[in-house]
C-alpha cells in the first residue's frame, strides 16, 4: 500500500472528538451530522437536555437534545453514555418527536445503563438557587442539570438502571423526594409529589428499556470491530467545569478529556480532535463575553441568527476572539478547526478580530482563571477587510472571495490548528471540506 493511501486510510478509520472552542452554540450539530457520513457510531458523553444540536436537512429542522445527531443517517448506531445526565420523560417525547418527523428509532439506538436521572425536585432547586441569585445569577436553562451532576457527585443519584427496576427505584425515590422536599418547603417552594413522579418515571423507564444496555462493553466490541466512532460533545471549551468562566460554567468536562470519561473508552484509541467555532464570538447566560459588540449582536439578530436551540433566548455576540479558542487549542488539543457561519459576516467591513486582551494595563495572551478578572478584560484588535458578498454558493475554499478565505486563514493561524471544515449555510450541502 502507498505511502499516501495509507494515511488517507488512517484518517477514515480514525476516533474522532469533536468540541465546541467557544461558550457554546458553535454550529455543532451541522458538522457532527456532516462528519457522521464518515462514521459507524455516534457517541454522546456529557450534558443533557440543556444542550441542543439543530440540523436542517431536505427542508425538515431538527432539534436534538439527548439524542446523537447520528440518528438522522441509516445505518449508524447512536450512543447516550454514563456521563450523560438524563431527564427520562424528556428523552420519550424526543424519540416520539423525530418518529413523527419520519426518523428511524429501534436497535439504532443505546443508552447507559450508567447514565444518571435529572428528576424534578433538581429542575425545582435549580430554579430556586437561580431566583435566590438574583443579579449574580448563573444564567442555566433551570433543566436540574447542575442539581443532577450534583447529586451524582454526592453519590445519591439515581441512574438509568434503576429507573428500569420498578420496585428499587420507588423505594430510592421515595426517600429522595422526602429529603428534597424538606429543602424545598425550607425555600418557600411547592414541594414534590412522590405518586406522580414515580408513575411517570416507571413509564419513561419502561419505553426506554429495551435500549438500555452497557454501553462500555458495545463500545470495546465497536472497536475491535474497526468501526470508526464519533464522539459528540456538548456546550462548548469554556462551558466546562473545570477550565471554563467558572462559576458561568456547567457542571459537566465539556472538553476533550470528558469524552473519555463520559464514554469509558480509553484515551488512547482517540485519533483526532475537531474543535467547531464560529467566525465570530456567541455566548448565553452571564459571564465574561470579552468581544461582546451591540452592534455585531443587533445585526445577527435582525437576520434571525443567534436564538438558542433549547430555550429560545437570545444569544450575546461579538467579534472573534483568538485568545480563546488558541486556549481551546490548548486544553482539547484540537488537531483540525470547523469553522461555521462564515456567511453570517458576509455584509460586514471591516471586521475585527480580537488577538489579545489587556487586564489593568498588563497584556494577556492566555485568559485570567479568574472570571472578575476575565470581564474586565479590554480585548485587542486587528482590523481586516470584509469581502461584502454572499459566500452561501461556494463549495471549494478556492470558490470562496478572497478576503474570506484570508479571514478563515488567519482564524486558522491564531488559534494554531489545521482547517478542515468551512460552513456557509445551515443545510448540509453548504459545506466546504478543505
């Protein structure tokens, strides 16, 4: 075998993760769906119902919240894994939703025996501890996920396998939603009712337990197998827990690494990282947005861009800026760069692009840990010029205006990853493979 086609030949038999680099919302669903082409199996290993992946294909929009964006293909076998927290009547009404949209959903489909519960009472104190905030509020969707991972930490959740135990799983409820319910009643909130919550939850559990099964042990076989598996994040870099704009974080790894964890596949059969940003800079809820422009947000707005996925809030927006995604680079280890909505800049001159920060006079190359420091961070920019025309029928890098493929190469070099992927538009044909 030729030098050349051998490693065109490691490159499609390769486990591939792929990240958000910015706040989240980066676009991710449209590359996975794209990447899933390539792939045998999606694997989805963090988060929950907070998170939301939007695919348009043939005219038909769909929103995913739990499940892989895999499931869109035939023939590809989707993944919820153990470091998934999951709201199981939310999962139902999914599956029941795409079916309506003519989705397949049978033996396609896995969950994690392992995979823990988001239950009401952690939807009611999320919301509690977000009202009690006030204006140092976090800014979650209030789906219980913090709440869920914080149990699970505390190790008192409950988990999937337990949801699909009938008997076990009203006995551990019961005494959850005792001790919930006394924290509730202490807030002034409306407590839980044990009988409603267990006949809804034994009925979730009883639809989705013909899909519950070890997944650790499908995924090895999977790999024995040579099947090429995609690993599907959520949120995006700087929403993790740990190096993220904490406390404006989640409370799950929404890096790299989390896709081991969350997966139990060894960190050593990963082969690439993609990391998807946007050509500018979105984030939700509170917290440093250093880049945050009125008016780069008013025009993405008025164009119908930038309302989340999941909640329908409006997103907060601003210029591109490289000291977090050269970061990004740096925690995932990202090896290729997806860079979507390009075309949302294409009436834009000039464009800025934030290169550094200065933090009480002192510059900055890396992000501060800490988040005071982060929001007072004074962004510097390059000025480039705007190309001033539509990008949306380009489907090579040579077809695109020369100021933008100069913009896509810059973002490139600043944040010191490969180009992979170029995205022009929300459907799946407009797409540039580099």
């Amino acid at each position: 075998m030729r030098s050349g086609k051998f490693f065109a030949y490691l490159r499609i038999m390769s486990n591939t993760i792929l990240i958000g680099a910015q706040w989240g919302d980066e676009g991710k669903g449209k590359i996975i769906d794209v990447l899933t082409a390539d792939a045998d199996v999606i694997v989805r290993s963090q988060g929950g119902n907070n998170a939301g992946h939007t695919v348009i294909h043939r005219g038909k929009t769909y929103i995913l919240h739990l499940i892989p964006s895999g499931i869109l293909r035939r023939n590809k076998v989707c993944v919820i894994g153990n470091g998934v927290v999951i709201d199981p009547i939310a999962l139902v009404d999914e599956i029941v939703g795409l079916r309506d949209l003519g989705v397949t959903i049978h033996r396609n489909l896995l969950i994690s025996d392992a995979a823990h519960l988001v239950l009401p009472y952690h939807r009611a104190l999320d919301e509690q501890r977000e009202l009690r905030k006030g204006r140092a509020r976090i800014g979650t969707t209030k789906r219980g996920i913090g709440p869920a991972y914080g149990d699970k930490a505390a190790r008192t959740g409950l988990r999937i396998s337990d949801v699909i135990q009938p008997s076990l799983f009203s006995k551990k409820l019961e005494g959850k939603i005792r001790e919930n319910n006394a924290i509730l009643r202490a807030l002034g909130a409306k407590p839980i009712d044990f009988d409603e919550v267990n006949e809804s939850y034994l009925a979730a559990g009883q639809t989705l337990a013909p899909y519950v099964t070890n997944t650790v042990v499908y995924l090895r076989r999977a790999l024995q197998r040579g099947r090429e598996i995609l690993f599907e994040g959520a949120q995006g870099t700087f929403l993790d827990i740990d190096h993220g704009t904490y406390p404006y974080v989640t409370s799950s790894n929404t890096t790299a690494g989390g896709a081991c964890t969350g997966t139990g596949v060894p960190p050593h059969r990963m082969d690439r990282v993609v990391g998807v940003m946007k050509a500018y800079t979105t984030r939700v809820g509170e917290g440093p947005l250093p880049t945050e422009d009125a008016r780069v947000t008013k025009m993405l707005h008025e164009m119908g861009r930038e309302f989340g996925a999941t909640t329908g809030r409006a997103r907060r927006c601003g210029w591109f800026d490289a000291v977090v995604t050269r970061y990004a680079t740096m925690i995932n280890g990202i090896d290729e760069l997806a860079i979507t909505n390009l075309d949302g800049l294409d009436n834009v001159d000039p464009i800025s692009i934030c290169v550094g920060y200065r933090l009480n006079g002192k510059p900055l190359d890396v992000p501060p840990c800490d988040s005071t420091q982060w929001i007072n961070c004074e962004p510097v920019y390059e000025t480039v010029r705007g190309w001033k025309q539509s990008t949306r029928s380009a489907r090579k890098i040579s077809q695109l205006p020369k100021l933008a493929r100069d913009y896509v190469s810059r973002i490139s070099q600043l944040t010191g990853a490969k180009l992979s992927i170029v995205s022009v538009g929300p459907t799946r044909a407009e797409t540039i493979v580099v």
